[in-house]
C-alpha cells in the first residue's frame, strides 16, 4: 500500500509536493509587503523583529537555520541590512535566491547618502509610489517559483500598487495642511528623505543614513542651533532608534517631543490604533505604520 501511495506521489506535479513557496523577508516592511502578494499561498516568516533596527541587525542561528531552509530570501537591500551582507552572500553562494527589492528601483527615483556618495539612501518605502515598484519584483520572482499562483500573485500586486496610490494622495492631501515655516521634519536618524522629497519637507536625521555611527555632541549643538529662534514647534523620536539625541535637542531647544514615528520597523501585531478623527489603522502594517507617522506629524507641526 505504502508503495502505491509513493508511486502516486511521484506522478503529482511537483508544486502539490512542494507545498508553498517558504520566504524568508528580512525588515518588517519587507515582511508586510511580500505577506501582501504572497496572501495564503506562500510562507513567510519575518527574520528581524518588530522595533528592532534594521542597520544594525544581525542573525542569529536560528534565524540562519530559517534562511538556509527558504526557496527565497527577500531583502531591501541599498545597503539597509548591512550587517547581514556576509550571510545573504554565503546564502547566494550556496543557490538560495535573495531578492533584493529596493534594488529594482531605476536609480533614476533614487537619493544619494550624502555621508556615503557612492552609496543610495536605502528607505524608499517612505514614498509609496517607489514602495509600488517594490511590488512588482516580490510578483515576479513568486511568479517564478511558484507558476501555478502567478495569477494570484499578479491580481493582488496590482490591488496592493493601487492602494499605495491611494495612501499616497492621502499623505499628500493630509501633509498640505502643514504652513511653510513649520514644514522641518527633525528626526533620530536620516531615514525620511524620500518622506520629504515626496511631500515637500525639509528633512534632518540626527544621526546619518546608518545607525550604527552614534550622534555626536556637535551634531545635536547643530540643530539646536537650528531650532532655537525658528518657529519649529515639534521634533520626533523614532520607535527602533535610541531617542537619547532627540530628548536632549527637546531638553537643550525647548521644542516639545511630538512624538513616535515608525521608520526602519512598524509596529507591533495585535495593536490598532485610532485617529483624531477615528481613522482605525494597524501600525504593525506597512500602510498602518505610514498613516499613523502621517497623522503624527500632521498634528505636531500643523496649525
Ligand atoms: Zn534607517
């Protein structure tokens, strides 16, 4: 009988055997979006976890043992994950394909660190029409793995890009509201570049690109400097950076703290939050996260 069953088996296509495609996606950000496309049919599991920064990740064995299992590891890339560049490497020497998203991105919509010339800012996913873009590659390669879905996969790609669209308007419409004079987004670290590119703010990290230098005494002396006689009424701590330099700036400035962005991570499953005006939304999602950092700083630095 057992035979039987095995003779069977072997004549099964091979996607009823495999079972879902198993992905493995580095940031929560990445996580969200390849959870999107991929919906029941494929696997994900999360490597780096929720409030923990990106920059300064590095895997342990267990998540090693998670990578070394996947069909696909997908990544940002740009240099985000920088310290799990010799892993992903190894993981490519070995035939696992690794993905990076960002990079499909013509460099072109790309920013240029202005610390590091010869390399991009890595945080596209704060304009939702290039995180759109990232959409298509997660697509593709699922498509390719797993072509009995790729209809799926495509169908809800295009649902996701259109609703990026959608959140973009929305920020747009929302961030008009904030006038000239108060249109300075101070932040823990340098991650919201495209965020002021996109929506027309002045944009200034605390500390660079990266996270993994630490701010020094004159880059917080500079920004006091900078505050102080404006009429900036607001900076922000984010929620997978230390806010040590940005608490200082508030203390040594006068400028309130107006409060917690998500940059490099979303929030944590199972949290819904609500708007002033009722909005529910779940930070632990890429479009959660976006519009509670939206809405925060709508009401920090609007009349
Ligand atoms: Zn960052």
């Amino acid at each position: 009988m057992r035979i039987w069953l095995i003779f069977v088996a072997l004549l099964l296509p091979s996607f009823l055997l495999a079972g879902p495609v198993r992905a493995v996606a580095t940031s929560t950000f990445v996580a969200d979006l390849v959870r999107s496309v991929g919906g029941e049919d494929v696997e994900v599991v999360g490597l780096i976890p929720h409030g923990v920064d990106p920059h300064m990740f590095k895997p342990t064995i267990a998540d090693v043992n998670h990578l070394m299992r996947a069909d696909v590891v997908f990544f940002n890339g740009l240099g985000l994950e920088g310290r799990m560049a010799d892993v992903l490497r190894r993981l490519e020497r070995r035939g696992t394909r690794a993905v990076a998203v960002a990079e499909s991105i013509p460099t072109e919509y790309l920013l240029q660190d202005e610390d590091n010339p010869n390399q991009a800012d890595p945080h596209i996913w704060f304009d939702p029409r290039l995180w759109a873009r990232a959409v298509d590659s997660v697509v593709r390669v699922l498509s390719e793995l797993d072509a009995s879905n790729a209809e799926h996969f495509t169908a809800r790609g295009e649902a996701l890009s259109a609703s990026y669209e959608s959140l973009h308007e929305w920020a747009a419409a929302s961030l008009a509201k904030i006038p000239p004079e108060r249109r300075i987004l101070i932040t823990s670290h340098d991650a919201f570049q495209y965020f002021g590119r996109a929506y027309d703010l002045e944009v200034i990290g605390v500390q660079g690109i990266s996270t993994v230098g630490e701010a020094g005494l004159s880059d917080i002396t500079r920004i006091v400097d900078r505050v102080r006689g404006q009429s900036i009424p607001a900076v922000f701590v984010e929620t997978s950076v230390s806010s040590a330099a940005v608490r200082r700036i508030s203390q040594d400035s006068g400028v309130r703290i107006g409060g917690s962005l998500y940059s490099d991570s979303t929030g944590t499953p199972g949290e819904v939050l609500h708007s002033p005006t009722g909005m529910r939304y779940d930070p632990s999602t890429y479009t959660g996260a976006f519009r509670h950092n939206v809405l925060t700083i709508v009401d920090a630095l609007g009349l």
